[in-house]
C-alpha cells in the first residue's frame, strides 16, 4: 500500500508539471523564434539603408567590408545585390560576386520593393531565419540584401531552457517523493500494526496488538476498536475452551452414575420390562459417546496449528496395524494398495483421526468376508473403500452435516465421526468427498496436499491431540451408510 500511495503522489505532482512546464517550454521556444526574426528583420532594414547609401554615392568597395564586419560579430550570412540582381558583396568569402540571383523568389520580391521575412536552410542543410530586404530610397530601388542568421543558436538557448526546466522538475519530484514517502508510511504504519496482529489473532494469540498512537485518527479508532474485539474474543474462545476441557470431566462422572443406577435396577423389574432398561442403558451410552464427539469438535474449533509435513505411508501403516485385531473379530481384512505417496501438509495428529474415523466407519457397515481398501494415489490421495450397503446421492450430500443419520440405520452412531473428518481436512488444506465404490459400498475420498507444494495454512485443527489407540476412536464416528 505504501508503494501505490507513493506511486499516486508522483503520478498526480508529474501530471501538475507536465501541465505547467510543457506549456511554459514551448512558450518560451515560440518566444526565442519570434524574437530571433524580429532581430534578424531589424538588422537587415538597417544593412540595406546602409548598403543603398553606399550603392548610391557609388562606393561599392566599401560593401565587402560593412557586410564582413556583421557577419564576423553576428555570425550571419549577408548578400548584397544592385537593382538587376547582380552579386555585389557576399560575406562568404566562398561566395561569388556577379552572379544573378533575379531568378530567387525573395531577391526578386525584394527588387519589386517588398521584403520578405522567412525560415529556410542554409549551406549546411540546417534551419536558419532569412529576412531579404529592398535597398530603396521611397519608391526608388537600388539593391536587395539578405541576411541569413542560423538557428543553431537560438536551438541551444531553447534546449538549455528545457533542460532548466526537466531538472527544476526532477528537483520538485525528488521532494515529492521524499514527502510522500513518509506520510505514506505515517498512514500505512498502523495497517502494517493491524495486519500483523490480524494474523496472530487468526493463528489463536494476539500478543502485539496493534499501534494505537500513530498515523490518522480513523485509523487509530480503527485500530483501538480491534483491540478490543480481539480481547473480547480471546476472552469468549478461553471461556470456550475452558468449557470444553471441563465439560467432559464433569458429565462423565453423572453419566456413568446413572448407567450403574440403570443398571442396578435389573434385579428388581419384571423380566418384561428388561427390554426397556437394556434401551434405556443404550440410550445413555449413546449419550456419553455424543457428549464425547461434541466435545472433540469444540477442542479441534478452539485451537489453531499450523499444517506441516506428515509421512502419510507410516500413518497409514500404523493405523491399519492397530485396527487390524478388530477387524479380524468381524472377519473383515484390511488392505492397502497403492504406491507409496510419501508427506503431506497435514494438521498434527490430524491423519491418525481422519483415519481412524473413516476405519470405524466402514467396519461398521462391512459385512462379514469383505475387505476394506485403502487405496494410495500420487498427488495425494486416499480412498477408504468399503464393500456395504453404500449410500445414495442424498445421503452423500448430507453426511457431512452434524447430527445426521440416515433414515435406514441400524445401529448406535452418534453422526459426528464424518464433520470431525471434514474439519481436520479442511485445516490440513485438503479435501474429502464421498462417492459410490464399484459394486456396492461407499468410496471416501481424501486430498490433501503433498509437502514438496505450500501449505494452505493455518487453520482450527486438533490442537496437536494425537489418537493413541485404534478401536478406542470407534465412539466418535458417525453413522454413514
């Protein structure tokens, strides 16, 4: 921002310039021409009065010498002609005497008594001011001169005028520039301030809150109001947090009061009403698992780490081994295909979870004799395939929803496991989708991004809460097919 507000400063002092100094140079240039034709005009009347004396009284040697002596101190080219035309004196000392120049448009004006004032170009081929004048005494005509002055020197003093004028400008820039600079940073400083803390309170802590001293008003109030949303928000998300680490220890202990007292009432109901308690008990272990998922949402919303460069294969392989024994009792195998895709960004502990979720899932819905696969691609990506009932297009668009379970489901999940999926996926940068698997089943889809690209960046994750063991995930997951 600095650099574009310095760049507008220039941009609006080099238009005022442009305006002013273009207009005043060629001002001044049509000036030095105008004033330069005037001279040579002058001199010229005033060398044919005093070549027309001497035509007259017939002193035509003294001519060489009166036009010598001019073009010497003025540096012009002066030519004397008699009534006919004919070259009487030429200050060139290349020139010519009586030669004919009757036939020269502005010689033969000026023998008709009419002078003439125009530019043209000399021996040279450069630009040059000729003014011809008639020597004549009223109506009388004995002679014509012509006086050409070159332009060189009036060119000069117009260049050295321009240049006068590119360096005042350049001179005015340069303070300009000096100028905007520092009130660009004066205004830009608190943004910088603010920008800063802006991405400390995205990654979880504000500790340098932003400049409230310097710069525009409207800034500082700015500055000063984000301030105190900031601590109001770290305020609200350490009440949140807190919550969330004290919730789970203090409806764990009420919970499982009430599913011994459940429990303890079997030996005095009628087996009749044995059913109702078994629900009763179910609906209450359901419960602890929901209370359990909500909690792990609100850990992973409350925290924010940074992605970093995480060996998909080892966590793959680790996951797989601990889920494998569990597997095995509902004679499901576990298979993973694929080359080996190597690191991903990836959110601490993230992978494990994302796994884990997605292995309880699938068992849950895997017939005896079937496999479950996890398929490697480079690139990167995981597919989690199971051979169940799969789900239907509906289905799939709403799995990821909290709470939501399929109308057909029969058994006891808590539709938290797959938005726990989703939310770790977006904090890694990935992206997981779900999709039909061949045949029957359900293919869940995860991308991510391989560590040799740039991280997405930080995002809520997990806070770093490392899954320690396989089937103790299974109370998290949702119920997807």
């Amino acid at each position: 921002m600095t650099r574009r507000l310095l760049f507008s400063y220039l941009g609006l002092a080099l238009l005022v310039l442009a305006g002013l100094e273009i207009p005043l140079g060629f001002i001044y240039a049509r000036g030095e021409t105008s004033r330069a034709s005037q001279s040579v005009e002058r001199d010229a009347s005033m060398l044919a009065e005093v070549t027309e004396e001497n035509i007259e009284k017939g002193r035509l040697d003294a001519l060489p010498e009166v036009v010598g002596d001019y073009a010497a101190r003025t540096g012009g080219h002066v030519v004397v002609t008699d009534r006919q035309g004919i070259v009487l004196a030429d200050s060139d000392p290349a020139g010519r005497t009586g030669v004919s120049l009757a036939a020269q448009p502005d010689i033969a004006r000026a023998l008709r008594n009419r002078p003439t004032v125009t530019t043209t170009t000399d021996g040279a081929g450069g630009d040059a001011l000729s003014a011809t004048m008639p020597g004549s005494s009223g109506t009388t005509v004995r002679g014509a001169l012509r006086l050409t002055y070159p332009m060189d020197q009036v060119s000069a003093r117009v260049h050295r005028i321009w240049g006068a004028l590119a360096l005042a400008g350049a001179c005015v820039l340069a303070v300009v520039a000096l100028v905007a600079f520092s009130l660009a940073r004066w205004i830009t400083r608190p943004l910088r301030t603010l920008e800063a803390a802006t991405g400390q309170l995205a990654g979880g802590q504000l500790t340098n809150p932003p400049d409230t001293t310097t710069g525009p008003p409207e800034l500082r109030r700015l500055a000063a109001s984000f301030t105190r949303t900031a601590t109001r928000l770290q305020h609200l998300l350490k009440a949140q947090q807190a919550f969330a680490s004290e919730a789970s220890h203090q409806l764990k202990t009420p919970l499982t009061a009430l599913r011994l007292r459940l429990e303890n009432f079997e030996p005095y109901l009628d087996p009749r009403a044995h059913g109702s308690l078994d629900e009763a008990v179910g609906e209450v272990e359901r419960l602890g698992r929901m209370v359990q998922g909500l909690l792990a949402l609100a850990r992973l919303e409350n925290t924010a780490t940074t992605p970093e460069p995480v060996d998909l294969d080892a966590v793959l392989a680790d996951r797989v081994a601990m889920w494998e024994p569990l597997a095995a009792e509902q004679y499901v195998a576990l298979d993973i295909t694929g080359a080996p895709v190597g690191h991903v960004w990836a959110i601490p502990g993230a992978l494990e979870q994302i796994i884990d979720n997605l292995l309880a899932n699938a068992l849950r819905v895997s017939p005896p004799s079937t496999t479950i696969t996890l398929h490697r691609t480079p690139g990167t990506r995981l597919d989690v395939i199971d051979q169940g009932p799969g789900m239907n297009e509906a289905d799939r668009a709403r799995a990821f929803d909290r709470f939501w379970r399929a109308s057909d489901t029969h058994h006891d999940g808590t539709g938290l496991g797959l938005p726990i999926v989703r939310h770790l996926v977006d904090a890694s940068g990935g992206t997981v989708t779900l999709h039909p698997a061949p045949g029957t089943g359900l293919d869940a889809r995860i991308e991510l991004r391989p560590a040799t690209a740039s991280p997405r960046g930080p995002g809520p994750t997990a806070g770093g809460h490392r899954s320690s063991g396989g089937p103790k995930k299974i109370s998290l997951t949702s119920r997807r097919a």
